[in-house]
C-alpha cells in the first residue's frame, strides 16, 4: 500500500526561508502578549492588567481613589489585588475603636471615628506609603500610611491627633514613637474620644499599658 505523504506544516516560503518563519512566530508571540497584557485573552475579563512585583513595588506611594470606608481604620482603594476587584488597606500603626456589626455593639467613639474618616477620604485620591519590611496584617490587609488632601495630611496620625485613634503600641513601625506621643498629648487635652471615656470602654490592650492620670 503506498504510503500518505504528510501535508508540512508550514507553507513552502517558511521551509524555502526559515528566517521568515521565526519572524512569524515572534510577531505572533508579541500579539498574545498584547492581548494577555489588555486582558483580551481567553478566560479574562476586562480590567487593569496585574501588576508584577512586591506590595512595596505595586503599592509604595501610589495614589489611587478610596472607594469605601469600611471603618475609621479600614478602607478599600481602586487597585485590584488578586481576584479582589479592590484592595483593602488597614492604617499601619493606630487602632480606632469598632463600629458594631451583627450582634456587635459599637465601641466608645467607634461611629465617630468611622465618620471622621469616611468624611475625609471616601471617594478621595489617597497616596499609600508602606514600610518597607510589614506590608500585610494577618488578615491579608495591606498595611499604609495613608496621605490625602492639599497640603497632605497622614490619615493615621490626625486621627490619633484629634482624639479619633489609639497608638498601638503592640507592633514596630517608623512611626510608632511618634503616634505615642500625639496620643498622649490628646489625652492630655481630652480630645475626642478621652473626653468621657471610662477605663471598661478602653480595649484591654491599650488600658493595660496606660498610666493613671490624677
């Protein structure tokens, strides 16, 4: 039985010029990865592309629109993160107390604070500056200072400032003696939530490290 000749794969001019088909190939390469690049391939959605590299290098002094405020110290800025259409950020450094969810009471100054910040920067430019070492919370939450307005102000330290946040002191970070120091100056003066605070309304975490004040 006379044996099938097998079609080539390629037409004759690649055979006859082998420099054209690799000429072929790259150009067909570039326009996958153009196409993967705009989020034209096969399985994706339109969107921001994602962007290689650390938290350091996607987010460090970025700016980007705060699209919710979750809390006075939780908020979701427009940079997909994952499969996440957002990322959630949580102020690096301060702890405001809790709005109440479900069966959850809100904290002392908690609806205060969550307004404070949801006045300030929903639907706002932030610029997210991160330490260098601590970028996420266990909670996969990215860690930031958060600057907005013109001038700038740092979210994190005005709301300490002005009586809205405790220092947490629990963790390092550049800015940890200096939140110390703003909130003890707060305390000093009664602001915000030090005004009428009782010692049971204060997490156990803060009131234990805090000095009796005649």
């Amino acid at each position: 039985m006379p044996r099938r000749r097998r079609k080539d794969l390629w037409p004759r001019v690649y055979r006859r010029h082998p420099a054209a088909l690799l000429v072929l190939i790259l150009i067909s390469a570039a326009i996958v990865y153009s196409r993967w690049r705009s989020g034209g391939g096969p399985g994706t959605t339109s969107g921001p592309a994602p962007v290689p590299g650390s938290d350091y290098e996607r987010y460090n002094n970025v700016t980007a629109v705060c699209t919710q405020v979750v809390d006075g110290d939780t908020l979701h800025i427009k940079i997909p993160d994952g499969s996440r259409p957002h990322t959630k950020v949580r102020l690096w450094g301060v702890d405001t107390p809790e709005i109440g969810r479900g069966s959850q009471p809100a904290m002392h100054f908690g609806p205060e604070a969550f307004a404070f910040t949801r006045k300030r920067v929903e639907g706002q430019k932030v610029r997210i500056v991160l330490a260098p070492n601590d970028t996420r919370d266990r909670y996969e939450r990215l860690l930031a200072y958060v600057y907005y307005g013109q001038p700038e102000e740092m979210l994190n330290a005005q709301l300490v400032r002005e009586g809205y946040a405790y220092a947490d002191h629990r963790y390092n970070h550049p800015w940890r003696e200096r939140f110390l120091e703003l909130e003890d100056r707060a305390r000093r003066k009664k602001l915000g939530l030090w005004a009428n605070v009782k010692p049971q309304q204060i997490p156990d975490w803060k009131r234990k490290k805090l000095t009796p004040r005649p």
